[in-house]
C-alpha cells in the first residue's frame, strides 16, 4: 500500500450530493417514458386461504384498464414458475420457492395474485378493487413457535409440518465443559427486529422493445445481477436481450437484495402489452410484501467457572422464515455462528430450527442476525456478572479475545466452508476506550446521586465483532476513452453509502488525484458481465479493492504507452490530473506533457496503424479480484439511559460507541455510516415491532402504528474510530454499512436494566417499549 | 370519478395552468404533471415527511394535499430551493458538509421543513432543530449530520461564520 496516500483517506464531499439536494437526481419513480403504463397488484388479504377463481371481468371494462394478468396468462411467457433464489445449504427439508403470482393457494397477506396494467396507477388501483378473488380461508401458522409444534397448521398444504431447515453449529467439548463448570446460567429471548423501510420503497419500470427484442428492467434493487440471472432464467431470454438498470436508490437496507415476484411479472406485462409498465411499490405493500426480519426465539446457557471465564455456551433457536424462502438460511446461520462474537469462548453447540409461517419471507435487514447474537451473549455476560458479583465491563475484559491473539481462529466453518478468522483489531482496547469516554468508572457515583434525586438511570455495555465483505467478488472496469476522464464500473448498486465517491478516491489515487476526473456507474448489467451486488457491508472491500487493483493496470499502461510517446523512461513520468507530466520542476520539462484522452485515443486504434509500444488495445482493465475470508470489524458501545418508572419512557442520555473498520477511505461517509447504524439499532431496541395477529395478518401497516425513530428521541451519538487496517487486501479496508446497528439493543437492555435495579427487572427482549417496561416493573 | 377542475399555481416562481382530475394528490401533479419530480413520495400517508413543500411559505405535506387545493396558491418545491443553477442554497452546501444526506431520498422534504423553520428561527438550539424535523422520516443519517447542519446553516444565515 502506497503510504503517502493524498486522496484515500479525505473526508471529501461527496459527488452524488449536488444532484440529490437540487432534487435533480432520478429514482425509480421519476422515470417516465412515451407511452408508459402503471401496474397496481391484487394480493392476497389472507394469510392463508386457497384460491377457488378470479373474476376480473369488471377491472377489465373499466376504462384505462388495458389487462389484467394471473398466473395462467404469464405461462405463455414462463419457462419456470417459481424464483428459485435460494442460497444452496444442506440444511433444507423443504423447497419453498415463490411462484410469480398465486397458483391456487395464497400463503401470505400480500402475496401478488394478479396485476392489472391501467393508463396510469389511479386506474389501476380502482381496478385492483373490482377483481373478484374468490377465497377458501384455511388455518394460518403465525407465531414461530407454534408453527413448530405437533399438530399446528401446515403453512403450506401440501408440507407435512412447518420445518423448513435445522443445523446445529457445535465445536469443543460442550457437555463436558458444563458438567465440570461452577456455575451454569440460563436465559430465553425473545427478538424481534422489523423491515428494512428504506424511505423509498422498491419499484420498476419495464421496457420492452419488440422491433429489438429487447427488454431492459429499471429496477430500484441491490442486486441488478441477481434480478438479471433470474429474469433470464424464468422468462428463457438470452442474456443480450435482457438488460438491468439500477437509478439512484433511495435506500435499501436488505429488502432490496432480495429478487421479488414483481420482478418478473412486471417485465412480463411489458412484454405482453409491448410497452413500458412501471410498479411502484406504496407504504403498505412495503409493509406486507418487502421481505422483513422477525422473530428469533432464543433458550441459551452459559458456563463459567469462578471468575467467570466462560467454559461452555449451548442453547438453540427457533427463527420464523416466513412463507418462502426468499434468500435462505443465513439469517439464523448468522446469528448462530457470531453468538461467541469478541470472546473466547472455548466449546459452543446450537440448534437452529427455521420455521415456515404465514407471513412474507424473513431475509437479512442491516445487521443480518448479528444484532440478535449480540444480544444474547451480552445478555448472559450481564447474568453472570450479576451472579458473580462481578462488575460488568470486568467479565468481559476477562473474556475478550487478547489482542496478542489475533488472528483469532473461530473453529466454525462460515458459509463458504472457510473457518470463521477474525483478522484483526484489539478488542479489550476498544472496550476500554469506550468505558474510558463514557465515564464508566464514574457512574456509580451518578447513578446513586441520580437515585437520591428520584431518578433512575443505567448504564450499559456490549462489545461486537461483524464480518465483512463477503465474497467472492464485485466486478469493477476501469477505462479511460477520448474524454480523457476516468470511467469506473461496477456490478454492485449504489444505495446510499456513497459508493461513488469511495470508488472514485480509490481510483483517483492512482489515476492523476483528481476526483472530479472520475465518473462512477454503478449496476448496470449492460456494463459488467458479471456482478453480485450491495450486501453485507461488502461493496468498499470487495468492489475497492478491485477498482484499486484495475486503476493501478490502468496507471501502469498509461504511463507506458505515454513513455513511448513522449519518449521518456516510465520511472519519470507521472499522472497529475488528466495528463501525464514528466516529473520534477526542470523548466525544460515543463512543457512535456501528454493527456490521458490523447494517450487513450493512441491505444484506442486507428485504421491501419499500429499501436505505440506494441501494447494491447484499449485504456482499461476489468478486475473480479476473489475474496473468501472475511475482515472483521470490532467495536464497544455505552450507553446512559434514564427510565421512568411510571411511564415506562426510556431517554438515552448518552451513546458512545468505538468503532474499527480498518482503513477509512472517506472518515466522513465511514462516520455517518456508524452513526445511521446506530440510530437504526436504536430503533430495533426501542420502537420497531412488525406485529401479527394469531391468523397471520398484520396489525402494523403504516408509520403510526410502526414507529420508526425520530430525531427527537435520539441523542447525540459519540463514535471514536481506530484504524487497524485488514491484512486481508492491499487497501486494509473492511466493511461499515452494517456495523453501527449490531450492539444497539444489547447495549440498551443492559442500561434500563442498570436502571431499574431498585424494581429488580430483567430485560429479555427486544423491542423494550414502555408498556412492556411498566409490565416488567409490576411483576418484579 | 374522474370530474375535472382548471387551476393555477405559480411553482418556483412559474406560473401554471393545468386541467387536472379532482382526486389527484399536490405531489402526483407536481411530478407527474409538471415534471418537478425532486419531490418525493415515502409513505403517503403523511408520516414520513418525504414530499414536503412550501404552500405560501407554509410546510405541507403534498402527498395530503389535493392538487386543487392549491389552486392560486405559491409552491415551492427542492428545484426552487438553489439561487442558481451553480450555486447550492447555503442549507444545501451544510447538508452536503455536515453528511446530512446518504441515500438523499428524504432530503428535499427536509430542504423544504428547515427553510421554513429557519425563517422562523434563526438562532435554533439543537433541540429546537430536532423537534422541527421530527415529522420528517429519515433511515439512512440518524438525523445528526441534518441537525449540525442546520446549525451550521443558521450560522450562515444570520452572517456568522463561513463554515
């Protein structure tokens, strides 16, 4: 790594701003083409019921209705009914793959049934009400663990039960590190986390051209790929007839890499009507249709010996998975596998069962499982403080990982098979920081002045670990043409994190320094052949390091070309802006000089000459560099919290986080990021509950009901970053999108429980909302 | 149903005269009818804030009012909110300073909230701040980076410091 480094690591402002605060920038739904038609969904008001006919006679005499389509009008166009989009694991017991409309059973409220096409979406909505769907109600599975048991409703009527995958993860002597331990601790969990409700919902616009044959899909997703690899392969298209754009992107938060129904179904109404037809997802079919994260239910145990070192962890979990599966197991498979996170934890078993239920598909929001395994352990570290006596921060330090130990090897296996290397960082460090900046060691004094005043306030502590940038690749072009401005591509979307301006500093530091000389696109299929897209705090690690990789090609082949035709030595030649300079302040060489658009043009070819040097054709390289092991990014949270005991309110007095993620290619975009997170764990902790009633229909349908966290009830959240940088790629990057989220509901429960000593309260679940505060104190 | 009505709105300083359907909401006539497509819709329900304007300087919700309703009546909306088309509103080059924006989908509903309430206010306390955006529904920042740059804003604004 070049360590004089002028553009990585800046805190510049962003590119993507201007057009986004002039209100210029073009979402999903600002795409308007001649002729275009809106579609509108019937769905499914049940949680479960069979489909007995549709009538669609009275949407289609209304006029402005130009169809309305079902399952058997999209046959014509299907080589394959269902999504199957499902990450391979052993573990199923059932494939449940999404049709791309209902069949004959519904098995969701809002799973699509059918979609009217109108002259605009007004129409179409009238229309949507007058198709008659004529519904058998059956027995719906809504909570998880019911779902499980013997006898409960099958979810889908053909299933035997509702076990759609179980696993174990298991290393060391687990029974025999209970059965010599001091003392063993139990706990149950009940966790909930809500949709990802990215402030613009998902959407598309198809356009198909039948002179071309062409079909390209505008599609607000993380995962332009993906949505490409499936329309492929369900409407038997070639690939060159088949494009996937991404707009600017109003968020995404994990919903949005999941492919949907919509999809296909929307490109099919384009085909069939030989128009362009947009779906623009509203508020409430956010709710009931984009896929959420729900309900964990945990039972855990801890053993430790005397001064509390943890010899043994053991437990299992139940998941709800929805309906179908829509990603996978890795939901649960996260959680699970991160449960011993930043401790040593030396032998560890857990059951994972996932249970289908009613409801729309579970699939990862930011955070993806960490958040409920950082809980859990956190939960048990306070337990076994409280046992021993011990003073929290103090059972923990005894169990983090020593920095003298990194690499740390986790004998569990991640997804790809890989053991699970936590690469870097100084855990008991990070901790200490955060306990240092948040006065920990002052608190008992505060509390007890606090208590004397008739306040009760707490105080909280969690540490954890997030692996990052997952593999195995993000394609990432880098190209110089007649412009002479720097042309980056890359497969993976931008969602928000200001992808843009992160691969344009780390490709501006070797191609001349000047940001602004970098043009960034991003999830274009028409502009990477291969692409996995914007997940798991991935794109800086993986699409980074391949710009970095690309950019630097690209610097070494300019520069030769330039040495040719300037006919100086390569070692005295260097990019300053978008030109090539012979380096030094002598007068003479003042004037020696090429620009890039020159020296691209010279490689670009001209009919009959040859090209400088002998070199290939073309100013750019394309780099797919593979990645297997994770960075893992580290941090501590402390919170203060004041609790009133009459109203249950919870007010967060401070927020104080530490935070590593390797070297930071922008502080500033890096620091929102953590922030964000943290505000959206905060969020989870306190407000959030996605909730259903006992025949799986939602209750929490818009934003009065399903509270999302305002600016008034956050605090100021303090962050103080270190940069250990990852040993596992040339820029010593790790991710970030994700990270700020994890430790925010362990963290809470540990300070309103601090806080409600005095009433003796355990908090063993998450959303903590007043009421359930008030209930906790009653029964203490 | 589908009953119309003649109306004019001067949008941004432009004056406009549309037929338009009754039922259509302010922001569906704003992006649809006249392209102003930098106002947004995120729940249309009239939590979220997203498709904030300025109704005769006033902060509305447009996905709550009916097109008619603004019939001779002021709009503004985010493409009103620069002096030109180079230079960023003194709010709009806090908010890129300060990272009050990621995805930037809510922001022109916050552009159009803070703008009024700093007329208001301009010497806001940071409270004073969050409880102005407390209407506004923002998933990405955790609405710190929006506030620091309010203030800094208002700083501007009043003829304080630059930055």
């Amino acid at each position: 790594m070049n360590m004089t480094m002028t553009v990585i690591g800046k805190p510049m402002l962003r590119l993507e701003d201007p057009r986004l605060l002039r209100g210029e920038a073009r979402f999903i739904d600002d795409i308007k083409l001649a002729n275009m038609a809106e579609a509108a969904f019937v769905r499914s008001p049940n949680g479960h019921a069979l489909i007995k006919g549709i009538d669609a006679s009275a949407a289609l005499a209304l006029p402005g209705v130009m169809a309305v389509l079902t399952l058997d009008d999209l046959r014509p166009h299907l080589s394959g009914e269902h999504l199957v989009v499902g990450l391979p694991s052993e573990a199923y017991k059932q494939d449940r793959n999404r049709p791309a409309l209902c069949r004959d059973e519904a098995v969701y409220v809002g799973e699509p049934v059918a979609v009217v096409v109108a002259e605009n979406r007004y129409i179409a909505e009238d229309a949507v009400d007058l198709v008659a769907v004529d519904y058998d109600i059956l027995p719906a599975a809504s909570d998880c663990r019911a779902a499980l048991a013997e006898g409960a409703p099958p979810v889908h009527r053909d299933g035997a039960d509702n076990l759609l995958a179980e696993f174990d993860m298991e290393y060391g002597d687990v029974d025999a590190a209970f059965a010599g331990a001091a003392h063993v601790f139990g706990e149950s969990f009940w966790q909930h986390r809500g949709g990802g409700h990215s402030i613009e919902c998902r959407g598309m616009v198809a356009d198909y051209d039948k002179p071309t044959d062409k079909l390209v899909l505008w599609n607000s997703t993380q995962m332009a790929h993906s949505s490409l690899r499936v329309l492929v392969e369900m409407l038997g298209r070639d690939e060159n007839r088949v494009r996937v754009v991404t707009p600017d992107i109003g968020g995404g938060f994990g919903p949005k890499l999941v492919i949907y129904q919509e999809e296909v179904v929307v490109s099919i109404a384009s085909i069939v009507l030989g128009r362009p037809v947009k779906w623009i997802e509203d508020r409430r079919e956010h709710f009931m249709t984009s896929t959420q994260e729900r309900d964990q239910y945990w039972e855990v145990e801890i053993a430790v010996d005397d001064a509390g070192g943890i010899r043994g962890i053991r437990g299992s979990i139940v998941h709800d998975h929805g309906a179908y599966t829509a990603r996978g197991i890795n939901l649960p498979q996260n959680s699970g596998e991160t449960l011993p996170g930043p401790y040593v934890v030396p032998a560890y078993r857990m059951n994972v069962r996932l249970a289908l239920t009613n409801k729309v598909p579970v699939t990862p929001v930011r955070g993806a499982g960490h958040p409920q395994a950082c809980f859990a352990m956190e939960r048990m570290l306070d337990r076994v403080a409280r046992e021993l006596g011990l003073d929290r921060a103090e059972v923990r330090r005894r169990n983090l990982i020593p920095a003298e130990s990194m690499p740390y090897t986790k004998p569990l296996k991640s997804r790809s098979g890989a053991p699970i290397v936590l690469d870097s960082g100084d855990f008991p460090a990070s901790q200490q920081a955060a306990l240092d900046k948040a006065d920990w060691s002052g608190f008992g004094a505060r509390q007890q002045a606090a208590l004397e005043d008739g306040r009760y306030i707490g105080i909280g502590v969690a540490n954890f670990v997030k692996g990052t940038g997952r593999g195995p690749f993000e394609e990432v072009t880098v190209r110089i043409g007649a412009s002479g401005r720097v042309q980056v591509y890359t497969g993976a979307a931008a969602i928000g994190q200001g992808t843009e301006t992160m691969l344009a500093q780390i490709v501006a530091e070797e191609l001349g320094g000047e940001v602004a000389n970098i043009t960034v696109t991003t999830g274009d299929t028409a502009r990477n052949s291969l692409g996995i897209g914007t997940s798991n705090s991935r794109v800086t690690v993986v699409a980074g390091s391949s710009a970095h990789a690309a950019a630097r090609k690209v610097r070494d082949k300019a520069l030769l070309v330039a040495s040719h035709l300037l006919e100086l030595p390569v070692e005295e030649l260097e990019i300053v802006g978008a030109e090539i300079r012979a380096k030094g302040a002598d007068e003479r060489r003042k004037n020696v000089w090429i620009a890039l658009a020159d020296v691209a043009n010279a490689v670009a070819g001209t009919p009959g000459y040859a090209l400088p040097g002998g070199v290939e054709p073309g100013l750019e390289a394309t780099e797919r560099l593979l990645f297997d092991a994770m960075p893992y990014v580290n941090g501590t949270a402390v919170a203060e919290v004041e609790v009133d005991p009459h109203t249950g309110g919870v007010e967060i007095l401070s927020y104080k986080m530490t935070h590593d993620c390797g070297r930071m290619i922008n502080p500033m975009i890096v620091h929102g990021q953590v922030i964000g997170g943290a505000a959206h764990g905060i969020g989870n902790a306190l407000f959030e509950w996605m909730q259903y009633d006992a025949m799986a229909q939602p209750l929490t349908t818009n934003y009065a009901d399903y509270l999302l966290v305002t600016a008034t009830e956050l605090p100021r959240i303090e962050v103080v970053h270190t940069e250990t940088p990852s040993p596992l790629n040339d820029l010593g990057v790790k991710g970030v999108g994700e990270c700020g989220v994890i430790p925010a509901a362990a963290v809470l429960a540990s300070a309103i429980e601090d806080a409600l000593t005095p009433f003796g309260v355990r908090i063993a679940r998450a959303p903590i909302t007043p009421p359930d505060i008030l209930a906790l104190i009653r029964a203490a | 149903m589908s009953a119309t009505r003649t109306i004019s709105v001067t949008v941004n300083g432009k004056a406009y005269e549309r037929e338009v359907e009754v039922r259509v909401t302010l922001a569906d006539f704003l992006r649809q009818e006249l392209g102003l497509t930098g106002t947004h819709l995120g729940c249309e329900h009239g939590v979220c804030g997203a498709c904030t304007i300025q109704l005769n300087g006033r902060s509305a919700r447009s996905c709550l009012t009916l097109a008619v309703q603004a019939d001779g009546q002021e709009i503004k909306t985010v493409e009103g909110v620069a002096p030109s088309a180079d230079e960023l509103h003194p709010l709009q080059e806090a908010l890129s300073e300060h990272h009050g924006l990621q995805c930037g989908f809510c922001t022109p509903g916050i552009l159009l909230t803070l703008l009024e309430f700093l007329d208001d206010n301009p010497d806001p306390s940071e409270a004073d701040i969050r409880l102005a955006i407390s209407g506004n529904l923002c998933r990405c920042t955790g609405y710190q980076g929006i506030v620091d740059a309010a203030l800094a804003a208002a700083e501007r604004l009043r003829g304080g410091a630059a930055k």
